[in-house]
C-alpha cells in the first residue's frame, strides 16, 4: 500500500478555517487512496472542524478509501 497524503492541522482550527479545510480533504480524498491527518500540533478545534473530520472519514468510505487520524 502507498503511502497515505498527509494533511497537517496546526494551531487553533474554527468556523473561519472551515471552508479551507474542507476543500483541502475533498482534494485529498479525489487525489490519493489513503490520507493520514496529524492532529499533533492543533491547538484547539471547534466543533465546525470535528464536523469536517467525520464528514471526510465518511466521504473517503464512501469512496473506498482511507482516512485517518
């Protein structure tokens, strides 16, 4: 298996960083079977960014891929 794409969250993520960040999985998940989210140096998340990380998780399924923490 490849390698998953690896998408860094950093710092305080909320609603103002939403639609950065969806556009940033939804491009992962159409370009790579397998992609990793490091959450290691998040600061904070609303609940606006826990809403996108399970809306991608089952996105990826969706489209048989992987998505992970």
């Amino acid at each position: 298996m490849a390698k998953p794409h690896l998408i860094e969250l950093k710092g305080d993520l909320g609603l103002r960083d939403a639609g950065e960040l969806a556009a940033k999985f939804r491009e992962a998940i159409e370009n790579h079977a397998a992609v990793a989210v490091a959450t290691g140096n998040l600061g904070s998340a609303d609940l606006s960014t826990v809403q996108l990380l399970v809306a991608a998780q089952k996105s990826a399924a969706r489209a048989g891929k992987s998505f992970t923490l």
